[in-house]
C-alpha cells in the first residue's frame, strides 16, 4: 500500500551493556561474552549471536 509506514532499522543484536573489562575467567563482566566472542561479533550471524545469547551466557552468570 502506498501509505504503509517505512520499515524502521533492526538494532544490532548484542548483549553488550557498555561495560567492557574481562574478569580473572577471561569473560566481559558486563555482557559475560569471552574475548574471542568479543572479537568475532561483528563476522557472526544473528543465529550465532542468538545461540551466544540464549544458550551460553545465561551459564556464565556469576
């Protein structure tokens, strides 16, 4: 339909909570991603960064 609003943007999937420091196991102690999760997040898909999210940070809280 010609009246239908825009899409709007989809914002980046990403646990990130703007508080970047790795603790003693090697995780973020804001979002609890590894650093090599860190690094690839951007290359991933969003299944793989669903999969992070959903499957292996709720086992990582402290």
């Amino acid at each position: 339909m010609p009246n239908d609003p825009a899409p709007q943007p989809v914002p980046p999937l990403t646990p990130c909570t703007g508080v970047c420091r790795l603790d003693s196991h090697g995780y973020c102690i804001g979002c609890r991603r590894s650093g090599e999760e860190i690094g690839r997040w951007r290359a991933m898909s969003d299944p793989e960064r669903r999969h992070v999210m959903d499957v292996l940070l709720p086992g990582r809280r402290p």
